[in-house]
C-alpha cells in the first residue's frame, strides 16, 4: 500500500538576498522586526501546509499570543502584506486564504524530486498559468477561487481585512475605519459617519483626561485622526495612547502641551501605544519630571532626544 503523500513541506527555501529585496526592506521599514517577523511566520505556516493556508476568524487572536502583537498591529502588517502583492490580494478577498505565485514557484521546486514519482494533484487556490506550471504539478483546473469582487478597486483593501461572520464585521465597523479616503458612493457616506463619531469619542476622551477643549470639527485633528483610523488603530488604541501620555505629561509644565491631537495622533502613534508606562514612570527623567530634574540644565544631545520622541 502506497505512503499517504505528504502535503505541506518539512523546509523550504529561504533567498539570502531575502533582506535585499526591497518591498521586504519596505515592510521593515514601516513595521520593523515585528513585521518581517510576521511575514516569516506566515510563510512558515503556508509551507507547512502545502502552498496555500485559509485563515480562519480566531487567527488574529492565535498570531497575537505567539508573536506578542496587537491586532491593531497584524491588521497593519497584513495590508502591507497584500498591498504590496507579497500576498495575493484577490484570493484573500475572496476566500480568507493567503498565498502568492512566487510561494507557489518555491513549492514547485521544492517537490520536484518527489512529484515527478508521484505527480502532485492541485485542486484549488493555484495560481500560476498553465506555462508556468511544471509536468509534475497536476492541476485539475485553473481559477478555481472566486472572483465576483476581483474588479474592485485596491482602495476597499481594508474591506478584505474583515472576516467571514456578520457580527465580527459590524463589531470591527464600530471600532475603526474600513475604506480608504477616496472611494466614493453611498459606502463612503456611511463611512465618514462612522469616522465622526469616533473622533468624536477620541476628541471627548482627550478632553476628559487633560481637562482641555479639543474641537472634533478642527481639520488638522480630524486628518491625523484619520490617517491612524486608515493604518488599522482602534478606538480603544486611541484611548491607550492618550493614557500613556497624559500619565507621563499631563503634570508636567514643559511637557503638557503637547498633550494635543497633531502630536499625540501624529506618525508616531504607534509608538506611543506601545510604551510600558511603568518603565517610563521608572525612569522619570526620560519624560522631564519637573520633581526630579532641571530640563533647562539638560544637554543640547539630551533635549534634541525628547523632542525627536514627540514628532
């Protein structure tokens, strides 16, 4: 009786120019070591299975308890990962599942020894054309994956970002921005009425924690508002970073007012939302404790630190 044909790989081959290539510089770039080690993960996890993997609703949670990252933070890197093409857009719009034609040519060469024995059936999710595609690689047919929103524009990505249940979709609805700025039609309507009250919720909570008068209307607070709204961040993301802030500057002459939204909400969002509070509280002369140290004595070098932190 014949051995059951093994369906993922045991290895599989990994480019040593792979930190060369520059969408992977990119990623590091944006996302840092937690994006690039995101994107190996999932690599290894495609291969483990064959060529393909479906996601399924809880791996948000699943990435998060083994990589230590947010969900705000793996929404972000996947819509890198797709925008850029490093994952095939359409197929994971369509069906939840992540692959890419350049995972599909590693898979080819390696079974190459083993399916020219045993030829490899493929039965779903292939994408390369018939010409790329080896004698070996027995597909039973192409496109088999559906396409009914393969003409939308690359604008909806982060519609393709929600997953398979009605109540998991209108719960992320509420906490942040699904569409990009420039699509249009009744879905923008309905989402610009989603942006408002959240930002009205952040502005509202801003204000409650460092007694101020934020206007959610202002342009310049409602467009750095946005843009994090746009990258992924959630409400409750929002409320961490203004809590991270107030509790190091709220009390603290020099520092207080820049507890607004073009600083707080600015592109170095993220960072602030990943502060530890408690070594900041340890080391207060980091975050210019009026009680413990002089900032007017600090060093050129030492003042240009801080003031690089905020912007």
């Amino acid at each position: 009786m014949a051995r059951p044909q093994q369906k993922g790989l045991i290895y599989f081959p990994f480019d040593v120019d792979f930190l060369s290539d520059k969408k992977i510089k990119i990623l590091k770039a944006r996302h840092g070591i937690k994006g690039m080690m995101l994107y190996i993960y999932l690599l290894c996890e495609v291969y483990k299975n064959g060529y393909y993997l479906k996601l399924d609703n809880d791996y948000e949670y699943l990435i998060s308890a083994e990589l230590h990252m947010s969900a705000g933070e793996i929404k972000q890197v996947m819509k890198f990962l797709l925008e850029r093409s490093l994952f095939d857009y359409k197929l994971f719009q369509s069906d939840n599942v992540i692959t890419s034609p350049g995972i599909q040519r590693r898979f080819q060469e390696a079974v190459k020894e083993k399916a020219r024995k045993n030829p490899r059936i493929i039965d779903k999710f292939w994408l390369l054309s018939k010409e790329e595609t080896q004698s070996f690689i027995k597909v039973t047919h192409f496109e088999n994956y559906s396409v009914n929103n393969a003409d939308n524009s690359r604008n909806n990505l982060d519609n393709s970002v929600n997953y398979d249940t009605k109540e998991k979709k209108e719960k992320e609805n509420n906490n942040y921005c699904q569409a990009d700025k420039k699509s249009a039609g009744p879905h923008m309507s309905k989402t610009n009425n989603q942006n408002s009250e959240l930002i009205k919720q952040i502005i509202g909570y801003l204000n409650e924690k460092t007694g101020k008068s934020f206007k959610a209307e202002a342009a310049e607070a409602r467009r750095h508002i946005n843009a994090r709204l746009n990258d992924g961040f959630t409400l409750e993301d929002f409320k961490t970073v203004i809590d991270n802030k107030t509790c190091q500057w709220l009390n603290n002459a020099e520092m207080n007012k820049y507890l607004r939204p073009v600083t707080l909400f600015s592109t170095k969002f993220e960072s602030y939302l990943n502060e530890n509070v408690s070594l900041v509280k340890a080391n207060p002369e980091r975050v210019i404790d009026d009680n413990s140290s002089d900032y007017k004595n600090w060093s050129e070098e030492k003042l240009k630190d801080m003031y690089d932190s905020l912007h």
